[in-house]
C-alpha cells in the first residue's frame, strides 16, 4: 500500500512505467484515461485542476492492481466492467465478447436504411446486446428481440438493456434448435455469429484467446458456415416479404457466403466492406 500523497500526473508516470515494455504508447495514454476515469469517477480532462489532482490511497492501489491484470494481457474492458459501444455504456464480463468497431458499421448501416417506424427486429447471438440495444435506441419505435445460446450472457444483456432504458424481449435460445414459434415474424433479422475458423487462431492477440469466450468466436475449419446456414435457414420462414437480413462475416469469406445465400429465398444480395476494406457485412432481402 502506497501512503504518499499522489497525482494524478503521478497515476500515469506509474500506469506509464508498468506497462511500457508490453503495449505501445498509443495504448498506454488510452489506458491512463480509462483507468483514472473509472477509478476516480470523475471526467479525464477534469482530473488535472485544484482538488481533483490527487489521488487517494485507495485509487492508487486499485490502479496498481488493474495494472497487474493488464500485465496478463487481460483486456481492459473486463478489467472495469465494461465497455462503449455506439455511444453507449454497456457492461462486459468474460461471458460476453467485447463488441468491435466492425459491428458498430453493421449497426450504422442497418440504422442509415431502415426508416419506418416500429420494425420488428431479431438479433440473434445478442451476447451483451450490443447490437439489440443500440438498434432499440436509435430506430424509429422498433419491437427489439433478442436470442443467445448463453443463460450468462443474458444475464449481461439484461442489465444493459435496464441501464439504457430498453424494451428488449429475450429469448434463452440455440439458432440450431430454434425454439421460436413459426408465426414470429420480423422485418429485420441481424447476427453477428461465430466465424473465426480454428486454423486463424495464430493470427489473434494472446489477451483475446486467453479471455474472451471460445463459444462466441470459433467455428471448425472443416464447417466455417454452419451457424449462417442455421440463420438463414430461419431467416427463411421469419423475415417478412422483403423483411432483410444483415450478418456480420469472416473477410475471407465474402464469396462463399455469397454462394451460401444465392441457396436460399433472398434476393438483392450485398457484400459491404468496413471501414479497412475488408469483406465484413452481408444484406439480403427476403424474396
């Protein structure tokens, strides 16, 4: 225990110190205002004037302490809990996957073409909800339901969907065993399914194979497609006539899906690029 008096400049020479042999220094002055945001409770930018520029003993050991679980590579976000997504605050733990830049271009383009007021939309493969909730909140009166295969993860979503004040059904459900009735129907259906094939591991950071959960990234080598043919194969029988399907995918495997959705009932097929040019959202509409 530190029983010094400490800044905040003290707080990132420290953070700085601890972890410049592990992460560049882009990182590390993200780290710093995260870290003495949470611990603190208090703005970054206000941190450096009168009171607010010391650091009680208490801060002080809980940043030494995240320090040493970023020193396991343990990724930030399940360090404090949580996460942004969207502009929103949502919290994260290791039933969750820390949602990504890639599906927050998926959610924008869903918001850019989809207009009309109180869309049913099925998000299947919630996990923390990012995608249920940032859709509940910036679409016109939307009827938002959401599905995952883990009990843990909607437990996540559910609170994040309280904290952000939405109406979101959940559904404890398999996408390869649907339990939902044939009469549901929706007018949008989104997923952001596993899809990193076995054999990509290597080309992963060490804090994501080591933290995040198996379960919601990998898929075998020998089926890469399996969870996209159970959606589609769903999507068949509960999208509405002209209802659309948007899915997030493997950038190296924009052709084959392509394929894959020529197979079934939709028409007006899209490959969408993300911001790196890289092959990452499909869009199709129910014949």
């Amino acid at each position: 225990m530190n029983s010094k008096i400490q800044t905040v400049n003290d707080a990132r020479k420290h953070i700085t110190v601890e972890l410049s042999d592990l992460y560049p220094d882009t990182e590390i002055l993200s780290f710093q205002r995260i870290i003495l945001s949470h611990v603190t409770g208090k703005e970054y930018v206000k941190l450096f004037s009168g009171e607010n520029n010391l650091i009680s003993v208490s801060d002080w050991d809980k940043i030494s302490k995240i320090c040493v679980d970023l020193k396991q590579y343990k990724p930030i976000q399940y360090i404090i809990g949580e996460t942004e997504f969207f502009g929103l605050r949502l919290k994260v733990n290791k039933n969750t996957l820390i949602p990504r830049q890639e599906t927050e271009e998926m959610v924008d383009l869903i918001i850019k073409e989809n207009k009309p007021e109180g869309l049913k939309v099925l998000d299947i493969g919630t996990g923390s909800g990012a995608i249920a909730i940032s859709l509940a909140i910036n679409l016109k009166n939307p009827v938002v339901t959401a599905s995952d295969i883990s009990a843990d993860a909607l437990t996540v979503a559910r609170e994040n969907a309280f904290l952000n004040g939405c109406d979101i059904a959940f559904i404890h459900d398999d996408i390869c065993k649907p339990a939902l009735g044939k009469s549901e129907l929706f007018d949008i259906i989104v997923s952001n399914p596993p899809y990193v094939r076995e054999s990509e591991k290597q080309l992963m950071s060490e804090n994501v194979l080591a933290f995040e959960p198996g379960i919601s990234l990998f898929v075998p080598d020998s089926d890469p497609l399996k969870y996209y043919r159970s959606i589609l194969g769903f999507a068949e029988s509960h999208l509405t006539p002209g209802g659309i399907v948007y899915l997030e995918i493997n950038e190296a495997l924009g052709q084959e899906m392509v394929t894959l959705i020529a197979g079934y009932q939709f028409t007006g097929i899209r490959l969408n690029k993300d911001i790196n040019g890289k092959d990452r959202i499909i869009t199709a509409f129910k014949a």
